[in-house]
C-alpha cells in the first residue's frame, strides 16, 4: 500500500476589483465582444496539424477565449433576491499549456476567473492577479507566463 503525504502552505494573491457605472449587461456584452469561445468539440474533428489553427481561430480580439460563463445570480433570482452575477472562465489553451508543462498544478487556476457582478450603481469586476495567484507555485517558466496574463 502506498504512503499518503499532505503538504499545506498560505499564499498571498492579490484581489483586483474594478466598478463602473456602466450597466451589467451592456458589460456583459462588451467582455462577450472581446473574447472567443473556446470549443472542445470542434478540436475533436482536426487533424493533429490543424489543431493549432483551429484554436487560434476561437480566440476573440483580446486573443482570449471563453471557456464557460457561470451565472452566479441564478440560485438567488430563483429565491426572490435580485441578483446580476457571472462567472467567466477565460484564458487560452495554449498559453495554459505553456505554464502545465512547467507545473501541472498551475490547471487549477488554468482558465482565470472573472466575476462581474451588478447593481444599481453600476458593475463590478472582480479578479486574482495572475503573477501572484501562480507565484505559489515558484517556478520561473510558469512566472514568465503569469507576468504576461497581467497584462
């Protein structure tokens, strides 16, 4: 039988939120406009040699791409509370792979999280710095990469 070991360590990740008194949806639909949608299904068809290709085409202007959008208001809608709140997970395929191939760990965080969240003064968008979210795992390659999400 096989030994079990835990390791456990606090990191430090810096939280980034921005408010704009633009409405939820008109966010919403400016954050759609900027990013692809990321299709697993339409990889499955290609060729090995296509697959680069096919993926560089679902990335949007931002050269990012949608990987599931989560409406976080949903469950307080449906209890009566108002409630505008999504979660999107953006990033792009490849530049994830360029930080797993470095630490496999870096997949949890592989696509980034972003909430955007309004309210009668605007919306909100929330996210964890991506250099401090992947400094945890102190790796020079993988920083490199996180430097450049930063941007």
């Amino acid at each position: 039988m096989g030994t079990t070991t835990r390791t456990s360590r606090m990191i430090a990740v810096e939280h980034i939120r921005v408010h704009t008194a633009r409405p939820f949806a008109e966010v919403v639909r400016g954050i759609e406009a900027e990013i692809g949608v990321f299709d697993a299904g339409a990889l499955q068809a290609k060729a090995p040699g296509e697959v680069l290709g096919a993926i560089a085409a679902m990335a949007g202007r931002s050269g990012l791409m949608r990987f599931a959008a989560l409406d976080h208001g949903a469950i307080l809608r449906a209890q009566g509370k108002p409630a505008l709140a999504v979660r999107f997970l953006i990033g792009h395929p490849l530049t994830a792979a360029r930080m797993t191939q470095h630490g496999i760990g870096t997949g949890l965080y592989a696509p980034l999280s972003l909430l955007v969240a309004g309210d009668e003064g605007g919306t909100s968008l929330e996210y964890d710095r991506p250099s401090t979210l992947f400094g945890q795992f102190e790796d020079p390659g993988i920083d490199e990469v996180a430097r450049e999400l930063d941007e």
